[in-house]
C-alpha cells in the first residue's frame, strides 16, 4: 500500500475513534502507593507501554517484548525507522534495568519488537520468539547462541521464573493497517526498515511462574477459542487496543476465553496508549481504547475481580495479599471448550 494511503487510513480511524478514546480511569483502578514498593523476592512488574512489560524479583529480569523508541507517525508512515539507541539506553539505565536475563516477544509487529534486538545487545539477554522474531535479532545482528525458538511443549527455566508460551491469536486485522497476519519475517532484517517489514509472524501469548504464583501476559486483543481452559493465573496483562470497532459480542467472547479461562485475582489492561508518543507518566490513550475498558469494565465488576490500568513507568505487584485470592473467584461467563 502507498504511503500516503496508508496514512489516510489511519487518519480517516482516528478521526472516527477519537471521540471514544478517552479512558475515564476510575479512583479504584489506578495502582496504590504500596504498589510502587516491593519486599526483596517479591516480584513487580513495570508497564513501558503497549505491551512491553519488565518483570523481575530483584534477582531475575525478564522483558516483555520492547517497544521503548516508539517513533512518531509521521516517520511510520514515511519510513524507514529504527531503534534510537541514544533513548533506548536512556530508558534502560532510568529503570534500573541495564542488565535483562531474558526477552520474550509476543509476535512480531513494529510496536512489539523494534527495539528488542538492540535491548538484548545492550543487556546481555537471550531473545526468545517466533522464527520472525529470531530473523529481526539476526539482523542486527545477534549471534545464534542468543536466539531461541520458542517451544510451546514445555516449560522454560530463567532464572526464578519459569515461562511457558501459548499459542494465541492476533486482534482481527485492519485493511491495509495490519493485515499482514500469518506472514513471516523470512530473512534476517535490518535496521532501518519500514513498518510493514515487520509482520506478525504468528502470535503467543506467555504464562509466567513465580514460585506458586502466575501471570498471564497477551500481546494482541484477541484468542483461540478454549486454548486457555485448563491454564490459571493469579493475575492477567489485558490488551485492549485495535479492537474498540467491534460490537458486545466479540468483547464478550474475548473475555470468556481469556479472563473466564485463566480466573484472575486482578486484571491489568495493556496496549491501551497511543503508539505514537513518546513513552512518559503521561501517555495518552489509543482511539477506541476506552470503548473496549468499558466492556472490560463492566464483565469485570460482574465477577468482582479488580481492574487496574498503569501509565508509563507505574509499576504493579501482581503477587500483594492486596490482590490474592486462595480460591479462585466465582465466574458468571464462562471459558469455551474449543
């Protein structure tokens, strides 16, 4: 698709959705000062936007994709972009995370993996992903002892965690924005590329274990039906973004076959920021966003479990007696058998 029509496009949805992007956070739904603390061994996690999440017990890091330069729609449109180490390192050393054992990548789109091959150069981590993701890092390039396919029959060791990948399923594609789902990255890809170079490349979601505890994190608003019935975590990394056009009845299956599966003690919305701007404690939201909180919301109060959303560099204690549940809360929707 040209240029120019892809950014009438994008223009012609945000003006349709921009009347509906704002969030109205609610006073319960942002995270408590106690959040923002943590006892030693007691895992947080910190929000840097769209699905890019920082996971660590003061002991292990592990990095949710990585998404950090986040450059402006006009440089995506016209292309070609790249990671701006200069920030990316800025941002690393601001949140103490200079050193990550481990990144893992929910699928392969720019706002998911533009920045990982340089975070894992620059941090010492393994990238681990999709074929598509591997082929983003050896363009970097990295060496193939730092690339690992994932592999969804078995549980993976970092550190104090272990992790274990799902097969998931992307947001339903938008003509001529995303419509690239279930292509791959064939070759190793260089930077700089354009956009549109980094296709999905398959989508996962990743379930991770600390102790006896569990969090699920999505990387797209979307699922397979019934492919998380018998997984439970205690907590849920919700994206929400790219889906705001669709009716109740696509919200209502998304949270049935992701919150209604994994029975979560608190759920925590992702993806829910604007791509275009730059990562800060202010970040605004994506058009349509705040259609798709307000179903969340509202699914969420039904069967009571709490709902919170970050904005950028908040951190949460997934783990907190704040949140935990011995039994896992009665559901009134519940999980597809595929």
């Amino acid at each position: 698709m040209h240029n120019w029509s892809r950014l009438l496009v994008t223009v012609l949805a945000t003006t349709f959705l921009c009347a509906c992007s704002s969030l109205n956070v609610q006073p319960e739904e942002h995270v408590s000062a106690t959040d923002e603390s943590s006892q030693p061994g007691e895992v947080k996690v910190t929000f840097l936007g769209t699905t890019t999440l920082l996971i660590e017990d003061g002991t292990t890091r592990i990095l949710i994709d990585g998404f950090l330069t986040r450059p402006p729609l006009p440089e995506v449109i016209s292309g070609p972009i790249e990671t701006n180490k200069a920030l990316v390192s800025r941002i690393l050393t601001d949140i103490g995370a200079t050193k990550i054992d481990a990144i893992f990548v929910t699928h392969s789109h720019y706002d998911h993996a533009l920045d990982v091959a340089f975070i894992a150069e620059k941090t010492g981590a393994v990238l681990y992903g999709s074929e598509s993701t591997l082929n983003i890092g050896r363009g970097w390039p990295l060496h193939e002892d730092r690339l690992v396919r994932f592999n969804r029959d078995s549980w993976i060791s970092i550190g104090t965690f272990r992790v274990r990948i799902y097969l998931s399923k992307h947001s339903p594609p938008i003509p001529f924005v995303n419509d690239d789902l279930g292509e791959n990255v064939a070759l190793p890809l260089n930077q700089p590329a354009r956009e549109s170079q980094y296709v999905e490349g398959g989508s996962f979601d990743i379930l991770i274990a600390h102790g006896t505890n569990t969090m699920l994190v999505k990387g797209s608003a979307n699922y397979l039906k019934g492919a998380l019935r018998n997984v439970h975590a205690d907590a849920i990394f919700l994206p929400i973004g790219g889906v705001g056009f669709r009716g109740e009845t696509f919200h209502r299956r998304y949270y049935e076959n992701t919150v209604g599966c994994v029975k979560p003690s608190v759920v925590v919305v992702t993806h829910w920021d604007s791509l275009f701007a730059p990562l800060s404690n202010t970040l605004p939201p994506m058009a349509g966003s705040g259609i798709t909180l307000s179903h969340i919301r509202t699914y969420l109060k039904e069967d009571g479990i709490p709902l919170k959303i970050l904005q950028g560099f908040e951190t949460i204690r997934p783990f907190t007696l704040e949140y935990r549940r011995f039994e896992p809360p009665p559901l009134s929707i519940g999980c597809d058998i595929p």
